[in-house]
C-alpha cells in the first residue's frame, strides 16, 4: 500500500493556486457553511421555532421599554413650562431700559427665546382668569410688575443648568426676583432617568439570558453531532473549520430572534396607539406613538446578532475542544 501511495505521489503534478483563488474558496466556504447551518435550522422546525421565539420574545421586553421611554422624553421635551424661568422686575425701572434687559439676554448661549410680559397686560390676563375684575378696579395703581419669561436652550433645561442660569439672571440690576420651579424639573428628570436605568438593568438580565439559552442549545447540537466531529478530526480537519458551521448557527439565531422582536414590538405598539390616542384625547392634545427608527432597528439586530454569536462561541470553543479521538 505504501509503494502504491509512493507512485502516487511521484506520478502526481504540483497544483499551484493563487491567492485571489484562496480568497475566492475562503469566502466560497463560509457562504456554503452558513446556508449548511441553516439548512440544520430548517430540517428541525419545532425546535429552531421554539428557541428563535425565546429569544425573540426576551429582546421584546426591553426593546419595548426603551420606545415608551424615548416617546416619554419626547412628551416632556414639549413642556416649556418645567424649565422657564420667570423674571419679575423691579418697579422703578423704565421701559427703555427693560427693552435692553431683553436684548442683552437674549443674546445669551443659555436662552433659547423670551417673552416679555408688561405689567398692564399682565393685570389684564388676571382679571380675566381670576374673575376678580370688578374687585381691581377699585385698585389706586397696578400691584403687578413687569415679567419677563425666558426659556432655556435644551442643554440648559436641565435642573442643574436652568437653576446656574437663573442664579446668573438675579444678578441683573433690572431683576427683582426670579422664580423657577426647581423641585418639579428635577422629579421630572429624576423619573426619566430612573426608567433609563431600569430598561437597561433588564436588558442586562435578559441579554444575559439569551446568551446562556443560545449557548445551551449550540452545546446540544455540539453534543447530538459528537461521532461526525470525531470523523472529522480523525481525517485531520481543523478546530476552527469544525467550529464554523456552529457559530453561523448561533448568528441566524440571533438575526431570526431580532427579526421576531422587531414584529413583535410593532404589535405592541399597534395595540397601545387606541388607548393612548383615546388618553390624549381627553386632553384636547394629539400625540404620534413612534417606534423604531432605522439607526435603532439596524442597532437591535445587530445587538442580538452579537448575543448570538456570544453565545455560540462560548459553547463551541469549549466542548468541541473536549471531543479528540482516543
């Protein structure tokens, strides 16, 4: 047997191969190894179904928490009112010299616009509003100063900025006082920040769930597939090619459980418009429930491709390692 395999080999020619055709093969061999893997995917329907709807429903959660959050920081951004500052002027200054308090602010990087209030109309608005219109007239002079309503920019609406920039605008000489609800900004922010976190603590667990149920499953199919590994290696192919098909198992998990969390989150978002928009509507306000933007959608499947192939690598490089020839 070994003359024959000797002939062989004096008889046989030199094959040289270029390297545009070893990049060729290599790229030949993942697409063939990633349809192989999905066709493992496709042979066993009720299990592939089972864990892709597991992990699909468990990216579901917190993608659908992280859209109310985003849709509840767009409400608040809406409410002027919780970063607006009212500014109450003193009682001997003239008119020329409020007009130059009023450009001289606005011109400020802080302040995103103004609204200057005059004392007489300012008495005029709370006699409407206050139904003691009668009662004022008998008033020798306005009791109300002038108000000047200054906005912040959306960097400096925060609780900290608003209450530096309401600090810098006492200082002027034509302010009184200046008001700024303080206490209810910073619950607001609070509230906003304490969701932030809580979406991303349960995206954690559940991420972390995911990466442990893809590695479990990659481990069976690891285990399920030990004889053929075995064959392999007595034939001399690599760790790294046995692996391959693997890993491209844990990716289409991954890309099909994000496909499904980005159906399911749609749903969802579907069936809560009705009670949010009947919700709205007994505030005489509209509101557009709006979900995932392309940036955000692209970033979903790409996070839960990543958890899959996380999984599976964690599975594969352990235990196919574990499977020698004795």
């Amino acid at each position: 047997m070994s003359l024959l395999f000797k002939e062989r080999s004096q008889g046989a020619e030199k094959i040289s191969v270029s390297m545009l055709q070893k990049v060729i093969m290599f790229f030949v061999d993942h697409v063939r190894q990633a349809l192989g893997s999905l066709g493992e995917l496709w042979r066993t329907p009720a299990a592939s179904i089972m864990t892709i709807g597991v992990l699909g429903l468990s990216i579901t959660l917190p993608t659908t928490l992280y859209v109310l959050v985003k849709n509840t920081e767009q409400v608040s951004s809406g409410w002027e009112q919780a970063a607006e500052i009212s500014l109450f002027l003193r009682k001997d200054v003239a008119s020329a010299d409020v007009q130059q308090l009023v450009k001289r602010v606005g011109l400020w990087p802080e302040v995103e616009s103004l609204v200057h209030i005059p004392a007489d109309k300012a008495l005029d608005e709370f006699k409407q509003l206050s139904g003691f219109g009668d009662a004022l007239q008998y008033l020798d002079r306005n009791p109300l100063p002038d108000v000047v309503l200054v906005i912040p920019t959306p960097k400096h609406a925060g609780p900290t900025a608003a209450e530096k920039l309401l600090t810098k605008l006492r200082k002027e000489r034509e302010v009184e006082t200046g008001k700024l609800d303080i206490e209810w900004l910073s619950r607001l922010h609070g509230l906003l920040n304490l969701a932030r976190e809580l979406v991303l603590l349960i995206a954690l667990l559940l991420f972390l769930a995911v990466v442990l149920i893809i590695g479990n499953t990659i481990r069976l199919n690891i285990l399920n597939k030990r004889s053929e590994i075995l064959v392999m290696k007595l034939v001399g192919a690599t760790d790294a090619f046995i692996q391959r098909p693997f890993l491209y198992t844990g990716f289409w998990y991954g890309l099909l459980g994000g496909i499904i969390a980005w159906f399911a989150v749609m749903i969802l978002l579907w069936w809560m418009e009705g009670s949010i928009a009947a919700l709205t509507a007994l505030y005489q306000k509209e509101f557009v429930l709006s979900g995932l933007g392309m940036e955000e959608l692209m970033t979903m499947l790409g996070l839960s491709v990543v958890l899959g192939l996380a999984g599976s690598m964690i599975s594969v490089h352990r235990h196919v390692k574990e499977i020698e020839p004795s």
